[in-house]
C-alpha cells in the first residue's frame, strides 16, 4: 500500500447509479447486482470522522474477500453475498473506472439486510466492558462477577444491537428482542452461524499472533432466493477488535490493529461524538493505517 496516497473520500461514477452511501461503502446498482466501493472514510462513536485513512478501503476488502473465501470452504456456513472482488471479473460499466475501483470495490449479490448487528464476543471489551461494569451482563447475557476488562470470557456470547444510521449510537438489545424483530427460527440460525464463523476464524488467527476480542457481522436475505447471506464486510479492523496475542495483558484495555486507536485518541481529547469531530493529526492517520496493514499481513500470511 502506499502509505503517501491520498485518501478516497467520496467515489463518483458518472455512469454508475448510486443508491446507498454508508459509514464507509458507497453501494452502486449493476442491476442484477450491486458494486460496494469502500472508501477510506473512517467513524468513531457512529459518526464519520473529518479525515480518511488513504488505503483503507483496499485493505477493508482485501480481508472481507479472504473470508468470504475462506468461510465458503466451510461445512455447513450460510453462503456470503461475494460475486468477485477481482476487477477483471466485473461488468464493463465499471471499466472507465478501474484506478478507483480496482482493489477496492466488490460485486455482490443483491440483498435485504436484517435489521440487526450481529455481535460475537469472545473477550470483554468496549460497549460489553461498559455494560458489565454497571449491571454485570451484557445483552441480558449474565456474566460471572469479578472480571477484569479484557478478560477472556468463559463461553463465547452472541450480544446483537439495533443498526444505527450516520450520528446515531447502536445499542445493545437482548437476544429476545432480536427473536420478535426477524423471528425466533431466524434469529436462532443468525445466532449460531456467528458463534460459529467467530471461533473458528479466531482459531486462525491466534495461530497468526491476532486475537479477535470481538467481531460485528450483518446478514440479509437474498432478493431473488430468500437464502441466508452473510454480508457487507467480515472480520476487519473496521468491524472487529483485533489484539496482538504476544501484549495480551487482562485488566487494562490492550493495544490493537484496529479503529481502537482513532478512539482512543479522540478519548484524549475529550470527544465523544456529541459535537462536530475534530480533525486527526497526520500522525494518527498514519499510525492507524499501520495497524490496519499489519493486521492484514498477519491474518492473510500463507505461512
């Protein structure tokens, strides 16, 4: 990656028709499929930060694609919604554009996402840390007293929350909750689909010096066959919280390759998302693309 380009902060096809623009994806219609573009836009506390990290986006769908791929070798996994994230695969609409879309663009199968976040915890950190301090579970997930932030949690816990736009806060909601929102069967299949896909990924990448604390994974329906697809992005910086396993130190927050250390830096200074946000110093930007890269080496080593 080349750590002096400049970050990709809005995309703009002048053929292509854009019909969603999130936190980080801006999502075209090929018809029959969609194009997600992931920009280098990065939030914090659910809003969209001043600056973009320049090669994020490339590195957001480089490991989305790697496990897509990997979960497809899986027995009994739900299908993802990755058609090819190779450019020389995609329709010739998007050939004028390649400079911008190639390593950073995906052509997916159109779905309809479930309303819910999916939230696989292995270790208790972040919003669950927060959660367990004031009434000891998280998710209505009773915990056992006397933990310590970044603990190891004894079982590993699906905690869902609600899917919040740009400026609002996701929250944590019970399980039954999420039963009466898309329906007891579904909820059970999501459920146990994401405890699955989280312990074996981590596995992997404990072998490769990452743990993975936590992870967020979304699922829709499929438009045409109504099958179960796992979603938009899986297992990044972005959407986990990934640890060096040789720093692990419970009791105190740990050192991270991921957007942990934008919050914390915006900690430092007061912010929290409930004003503008203030500007990153290039020497946070830099650090965070960094950790993002290294985080992608590690779990994408053939070795």
């Amino acid at each position: 990656m080349n750590t002096k380009s400049k970050a990709l902060i809005n995309s703009d096809f002048s053929n292509l028709r854009l019909v969603n623009q999130g936190k980080v994806r801006d999502i075209y219609d090929l018809g029959e499929t969609l194009l997600f573009v992931a920009s280098d836009r990065i939030s914090a506390f659910d809003v969209i930060l001043p600056e973009g990290i320049p090669g994020k986006g490339a590195v957001l769908t480089a490991l989305s694609s790697y496990w897509f791929t990997w979960l497809a070798r899986l027995d009994g996994m739900p299908g993802h919604h990755l058609i090819s994230s190779e450019f020389n695969e995609f329709p010739e609409v998007c050939h004028p554009y390649r400079n911008i879309l190639e390593g950073r663009s995906m052509v997916v199968r159109k779905a309809r996402p479930l309303p819910v976040e999916c939230i696989v915890r292995g270790y208790l950190a972040g919003s669950g840390w927060k959660d367990y301090k004031k009434n000891g579970a998280i998710s209505g997930e009773r915990l056992p007293t006397g933990l310590l932030e970044s603990d190891r949690l004894p079982e590993v816990i699906f905690t869902p929350s609600t899917k919040a736009g740009e400026g609002e806060h996701d929250m944590n909601i019970s399980f039954k909750r999420m039963c009466s929102e898309i329906g007891s069967e579904l909820a059970e299949k999501v459920r146990k689909a994401s405890i699955s896909i989280y312990k074996k990924a981590s596995l992997m990448a404990e072998k490769r010096g990452i743990i993975i604390a936590d992870t967020k994974m979304e699922f829709g329906l499929d438009e045409a066959s109504g099958e179960l697809l796992l979603i938009d992005e899986l297992l990044t910086p972005d959407s986990s919280r990934f640890w060096p396993a040789s720093a692990y130190s419970p009791g105190r927050a740990q050192p991270s390759f991921d957007k942990q250390f934008v919050r914390d830096y915006l900690l430092s200074v007061k912010w929290e998302g409930s004003s503008p946000p203030p500007h990153l110093p290039e020497a946070i930007i830099l650090q965070t693309q960094e950790r993002y890269v290294e985080a992608m080496k590690r779990l994408t080593a053939t070795t």
